[in-house]
C-alpha cells in the first residue's frame, strides 16, 4: 500500500483550473459544440462528443485508405498517379 503511495504522490496533479482549459480547449476543436449557440455544455458532454469525433475521424480515415486503395488497384502501377496515391497512403 506504502508503495501505491508513493507512486500517486510522484506523479503531478492536474488542478480543476487545467481541468476547465483543458474541455474549454476540446470544445473549441468539435465542429457540433463550437457552432452551439449555448456556452452551457457539461464536460461529460464535452468527452463524450471528443469521443465520437475522435471514433469518426477513424472511420473516415479508413474509408479514404480502402479507397485510395481500390483506386490505386485500377491505375497503371508505374504512373505519377500511382506514385501520388503510395505516398498518400503511406
């Protein structure tokens, strides 16, 4: 128990103000929280919408890759397309 101690005392804690930065920062970056009216947005909400944008950009991520990928299958492998495709999905 000593040793969980001295462990969590190590370890620097975040204030409540850094805290506040911190979500006030995340709402700014989510395009459906910073085009609300309303500054009245809990940070749990803030989390949970960081969360879903977050799983979002994933799946579009993915999206482009396969059809960057599917387009790069029907061009001639040699061509500057091709060359253009490889190095956006690298």
């Amino acid at each position: 128990m000593s040793s969980r101690r001295s462990r969590q005392s190590s370890v620097p804690r975040i204030t409540d103000d850094q805290i506040i930065d911190l979500v006030s920062k995340l709402r700014q970056l989510l395009p459906e929280i910073s085009q609300r009216r309303s500054d009245k947005v809990s940070a749990s909400k803030v989390l949970q919408e960081t969360c879903n944008y977050i799983r979002n950009l994933h799946r579009e991520v993915d999206d482009l890759s396969e059809r960057l990928s599917q387009l790069l299958a029907t061009i001639d492998a040699d061509s500057p397309e091709a060359a253009i495709i490889r190095s956006l999905i690298m």
